[in-house]
C-alpha cells in the first residue's frame, strides 16, 4: 500500500518542479520584454536625409575633406552642415550618371530647399565643440563618427554611440581634464 503513496509523493514534486519552472519562464520571458521595451523606447528614430549622399565618393574618389562640406568642424562648437550653395558649387550641372546625382542637380536648379538633417547628437548638458576636439586636439573624425566617411548611403543612426563613459575613456587616454565642470554645463 505504500507504493501509490511514493507515486502521489513523486508527482506532487513534479508538480512542484513543474510550476518553479513555469515560474522561472515567465520570470526569463518578462525580463527579455523589459529589456526590449527599454531598448526600443530609448532608440533614436532614423535620421532622414534629403538626399542619399555618398560619402565615400566625396572623400575618397574626389579627396574632398570635411571641412569642404562642413565649414566649422575645426573652429566652431559645431561642424556644420552643407547646405544648397555647398553642393551647388559642384552640382548645378549634372555630376555622374547616378539617379541620385541627377536628383541633387534638380532639386537645386528648382530651387528646392536642400536641407541635411543631423545624425550624432549630445546632449543639452553636455558642452562639446569641435573647435576644441578636431581644431586644437587634431582628433580624427573617426575617433567619434566612426566610418562615416566610408558611407556610400547615409546612417540612419550614428555609427558610434558616443557616452559618457566612451568621453571619459579618450580622457584618461589622453591626460585630458576628468573634472565634470569641464564638459558640462
């Protein structure tokens, strides 16, 4: 007679084992929800251009520095943008035989707005300037925007995730300044 009571025994456990499982699933399943609605909530939308530009063509196959296209990256707080006089330098006539080269041509001979939107963003606390970076430090553009430069279509999201602790790794490399008030506001 003790053995039907052994097996009662034995599935209670497993009965028991069976709902800690179950347990430690859902507990599994809602931390990977809780991490992706973080991810998703925190991720910037993608940074639409006006044009598909291509980078590589501009600074590789024509040698154009950045600063042709971004006139403050060595004295102002930022780079700057090109805007239609820029391109329009190069491309009021047809430049290459890419649909998008003819797309460049016409909206600045229709006088369209020509308009590039910003991709890397700090923070409003955070006193960045190229000036100081690119101008007087001599860092690469790399050291921040990554391969941006080797592009042949734009980002739609920063190619470098550029942090606190990303800043604080190039300072200490570089002897630079650790004190907060040296970089924000």
């Amino acid at each position: 007679m003790e053995r039907p009571l052994r097996e009662e025994r034995m599935v209670g456990r497993g009965r028991t084992g069976s709902i800690r499982l179950r347990r430690r699933g859902l507990g599994v399943v809602a931390a990977i929800v809780v991490l992706l609605l973080v991810l998703l909530v925190n991720r910037r939308a993608p940074v639409a251009q006006p044009i598909a530009f291509n980078h590589l063509k501009h600074t590789q196959d024509l040698s154009l520095g950045c600063e042709f296209c971004h006139p403050y990256v060595n004295t102002g707080r930022h780079a700057g943008l090109p805007n239609r006089d820029t391109c329009g330098i190069c491309h009021q006539v047809q430049q290459g035989k890419s649909a998008e080269a003819a797309r460049v041509t016409q909206l600045l001979t229709q006088g369209e707005p020509l308009q590039f939107n910003k991709l890397f963003r700090l923070p409003a606390h955070v006193n960045y300037t190229h000036r100081r970076h690119v101008g007087i430090a001599k860092l690469e553009c790399e050291r921040c925007h990554g391969g941006i430069a080797t592009t042949d279509q734009p980002p739609a999201h920063p190619l470098v995730a550029v942090s606190m602790d990303f800043c604080l790794a190039c300072h200490r490399a570089s002897g630079q300044s650790l004190d907060c008030v040296a970089c924000h506001r």
